[in-house]
C-alpha cells in the first residue's frame, strides 16, 4: 500500500515540478482568491501541445488541488519536499528505472514511518 502511494507521490512530483511558479495571488477580494497560469506552465515544461496535461490542468480536482496546495503559509508535506528540493533527482531519475525503484522505496518508507 505504501509503496503504490509513493509511486502516485513521485508521478504526481515529476508531472507537477514547478507549479507553484505559476500560481498567482490575488487579493483585491477580502478572501485572497489564488490562480493556476496554466500557459506559463506548459511553456516552461515546453508541453504546450500534451492534450493529456492539459486535461489534467482543466479539471476540477486540479483545481481543488491549487486551492488546497496554494496559500503560502501552511503546513508543508512530503509531497512539497519533492516539489521544492528534489526535482533535480526527480530529473536524474526519469530516464532509470532502477534509481526511481530506489526512490519510491525511500519514499514508502518515509510514508510507513508517518
């Protein structure tokens, strides 16, 4: 179970490296009301024509997600650990398969122990 979790942690990490970049704070309204720019995200992945992200950015659990993940001051997780500084072993990653196996493992780990 916990290691099925991680694997979906470490996806959701890779595919949603950098969002916080694009999220925009709005507070003209008495409820600070936070947007997801989601062209300055696809652009800087370069994935302006992937039609399965784009769906991904559309939907409403995305959205839910920015609302949730969005203020910046909350409590941070594991999953913003991954966000903020293990994308560049995120990157290493990809192309092994074995190296990926070793990070989810730690990752399960992490989980069981929490």
């Amino acid at each position: 179970d916990k290691e099925i979790r991680a694997v979906f942690l470490w996806l959701f990490a890779q595919l949603f490296q950098g969002y916080r970049w694009c999220l925009h704070i709005i507070r003209i309204h008495p409820e600070p009301v936070i947007r997801f720019h989601k062209a300055a995200f696809l652009g800087q992945r370069a994935l302006a024509e992937d039609d399965f992200l784009m769906k991904v950015l559309d939907g409403m659990a995305f959205a839910g997600f920015v609302s949730e993940r969005g203020p910046p001051y909350r409590a941070t997780d594991l999953f913003d650990d991954l966000i903020a500084n293990q994308v560049e072993r995120i990157r290493q990653e990809t192309g092994d398969a074995q190296k990926v196996m070793k990070h989810v493992k730690e990752l399960a780990e992490q989980l069981f122990k929490n």
